[in-house]
C-alpha cells in the first residue's frame, strides 16, 4: 500500500467516523449511487448485504458485497475496506476474510490499524476483482470482532458497534466509483442462573439451580470457559446425561485474591449460533463454612490465555444466605429407676435399717459390675473395726432377720450355740410329756 492511498484513507476514516451518528439512524446503505468521474458517467455501482449484527469476542459473520459494471468494457477492480470502532479498540480486535475465486477457500484480508481523534480505523484490500461489462460480481466476505487472538484474548476495550465503510476502485490512486457505508452491532453471548434457593446451611443438603450458557449472536464461539465463581468452601457438581452427578475441580485464579471457579463444560468449549447450554448445578458448603452472605458469579471468558484472563463478560451474580451448621443433640444414655447400691468392702457387715424394709431387694438389683468410681471422689474403705463400732453405735433393728457377715465372728458362735442348747431342752420336754402318757 502506497503512502499516497494511506494518506487518503486516514481523510476518509475521518469522515466517515463523522457520519457515524447518520449511519446509526438509517443504518446499512443497501445500493449506493455511482460516483462520477469529471467529464465521464460511472458505470459501477456496489450493493453491500452487510449482517446486522457480530458478536462480541466471536466467530466471523458472513456477507457479501454486489459490484456491478454496466460499462461496454470488462473492468478490473479494487475492493477498499474500512472499519471505524470507539477509541480504546485494542489491536486485533477486528477480522476481514474473503472467499478466493480461484478455490473457494477463505483467506484473510490484511488490515492495518490507526488511530484518530473520532475512533480506532482498520484499512485493508481485496484486489484482482475483474467484472465482465454488464456482468455482477459477487464478494464473499465475512467480518468478526474476536478481541484477540486465539488464547490471547483482550482484557480490556470494547465497543458497541463497527461502522463499516466499503469503497470500489478501479485504481487506488483515483476516487471511488462507489461506496457504502454500513453499521453493524455488536452484541454478546451471555450467562446467567436461575432459580437459585436464597439460603443454605453449612454442612447440610446441597442446593441446587439452572446455569444457562446463551448464544443469541450471529457468531459461533470456540476457546470457550463458561465458568462459575464459588466461595473456597463450596464443592460444585453438574449433573450429567445419565443422571449422576460429577464432580468439578476448582480452579485458582492466578492473583492471591482471585476466587476460586470452576468450568460448568469444561475450558475451550464451544457454543453455536443460537444455542444454549443449561447445566443443572447443585453447590454444598462445608461445616467450617462462615455463617454469612456469600455469592455464585457467572462469568464467560473467550481465548483465555491463563485461568480467568481473556475476553471476560460476566451475568448477574447470585446471593445465598448461608446458616450455620445443625447443632447435634448428644443421645441420651441409658439410667436405671432404682439407685445404685453402695460398693460394700470385704469382710464388713451391712445394717439393715428398720426404716428401710426394702434394703435388701435394692441391693439385690444392683448391676453386678460396678461402674468406675471417680478419682476426684475416691476415698480410702474404711477398717473393719470402724465398721463395728458404727453398728455398735446404731440402735438395734427389730427384725429378726439380719444378713450374715463374712470373716470369723465369735459373737455369732456363741449366739449359735444357745440357739443349739434351747432347741435340745425343747426335745427333752416334749419327749418327757409323750413317756407319761404312755
């Protein structure tokens, strides 16, 4: 390219990012009227079919653009493309491709960036477009705003619409025999969620919602991360075809406060035209999960070139109330109505009090293995001696009954033999009384 024709260029993207505010009202100029040479009539006219609309940090849009030559001679010419965007456009932000002729394969067109004071223009060409005289020709073009490059995708800029200028020529050097300017929108491919439940409790039931992933756009993605931002504490499963449930792996950003996110289909998805993509998501968060707010953050990015670094368009984020974890109530432990009886040392007696005729059935009940004593209320047994002198102490029981000790007691042998002499005066008494009567 000629400095002569960049020179020219730059007037005319000038001019043309003057008329911006006109196109945008009566939008793409669908046949412009022939250009006139001085002292001659043009004989070419251009039509263009320009898309209504890209999208943003997407595949190319295909169109096409009509040259007519309703001259007596067959013509050779020029094909002057120029896109005018908003200041801030960072580089590669815009792709031309045409359909070569020749092979039917599409090739791109070199565009070269400047920058003015009414936007951001590229410049390129297609040359070598020959139409026979009252012949039409037909350019298959396509035009796409990536934003970058594949894996390298800008972080910054943006722009609503491209105002796209194109020119026929039959030399570079000369005016246009005809041109049309055009403005197409650029829209976006969006992510959101659905039917997220306001609350969730740390440690408890998972809680589940829609993430839709939605192409309205004209464009095709590829090099696609529809990802979701999660407190740390939060594990992430989508549910797949068959039912069950997979689990994500969460993902850090690459700064210390970046969160953590994960990839609802995974990194360099892709996603046609028109379509969507709903993943049923359900989110549970540990039991050492802060009481408190936290949020789910749908987000896209396209060419990303690390985790969360690319062409980002993020949807409405979603709040959960998260409720602290169930406290658990202990189970109680099993207790019995009846007390348990006192440990009794070997070899000492135990009273029976008169108050208390059910004391023996008591201790008869207790547990045959005693429970563990306390140690901070263990105390030494008491001597068999303390043990007697505290029944010598108590008033007597009236019940004849009373439990046997253990050990040698004297005072029991004695007690057993006048036990033994009454009986044997008895015997004796009544075997007198039978003598007599016989």
């Amino acid at each position: 390219m000629s400095t002569v024709v960049h020179v020219r260029r730059t007037r005319r993207a000038i001019a043309v990012a003057a008329a911006l505010g006109v196109a945008a009202v009566c939008g793409s100029v669908v046949a412009a009227a022939p250009v006139a040479f001085a002292g001659e009539p043009s004989h070419t006219s251009l039509s263009v079919q320009a898309p209504a609309s890209v999208g943003f940090a997407g595949g190319p849009v295909e169109f096409t653009e009509d040259i007519t030559n309703s001259g007596q001679e067959s013509t050779g010419y020029h094909l002057e493309l120029q896109t005018v965007t908003a200041v801030g456009t960072p580089p590669d932000a815009i792709v031309i491709d045409y359909r070569d002729p020749a092979d039917g394969t599409w090739k791109s067109v070199p565009l070269v960036m400047t920058g003015t004071s009414g936007g951001v223009v590229h410049d390129g060409t297609v040359s070598g477009l020959t139409v026979p005289a009252g012949r039409t020709l037909r350019v298959d073009l396509r035009i796409g705003a990536p934003m970058g490059l594949p894996h390298d995708g800008a972080t910054n800029g943006g722009f609503q619409s491209i105002a796209l200028h194109s020119a026929v020529v039959a030399d570079p050097h000369e005016p246009a025999q005809a041109e049309v300017t055009s403005t197409i929108k650029v829209t976006s491919i969006t992510s959101s969620l659905d039917h997220v439940p306001a609350t969730a409790v740390a440690g408890g039931t998972p809680v589940e919602f829609d993430a839709t992933l939605d192409n309205p756009t004209p464009s095709d993605y590829t090099n696609l991360g529809n990802v979701l931002f999660v407190d740390r504490h939060a594990t992430v499963q989508v549910r797949t075809a068959d039912g069950a449930w997979r689990t994500l792996d969460k993902v850090a950003g690459i700064a210390p406060d970046d969160p953590f996110g994960v990839y609802l289909q995974g990194r360099d998805s892709s996603l046609r035209s028109g379509a969507k993509a709903v993943a049923r998501v359900r989110v549970s968060y540990d039991a050492k999960t802060p009481a408190g707010t936290t949020t789910l953050g749908p987000c896209v990015f396209v060419n990303e070139g690390q985790p969360f670094r690319g062409t980002t368009n993020c949807g409405t984020r979603s709040t959960i109330q998260v409720l602290p974890a169930a406290t658990k109530t202990p189970a109680p432990r099993p207790s019995s109505s009846a007390p348990s009886a006192p440990s009794v040392p070997a070899g000492a007696a135990v009273p029976v009090s008169a108050s208390s005729p059910s004391a023996p059935s008591t201790l008869s009940a207790a547990p045959s293995t005693p429970a563990p004593a306390d140690p901070s209320t263990t105390s030494t047994a008491p001597s068999t001696q303390q043990v007697r002198a505290a029944e010598a102490a108590q008033p007597a029981a009236p019940s004849p009954v009373q439990l046997a000790s253990t050990g040698a007691d004297h005072t029991a042998g004695l007690a057993f033999g006048g036990l033994a002499l009454t009986a044997a005066g008895a015997c004796a008494l009544w075997l007198r009384r039978v003598l007599r009567r016989a």
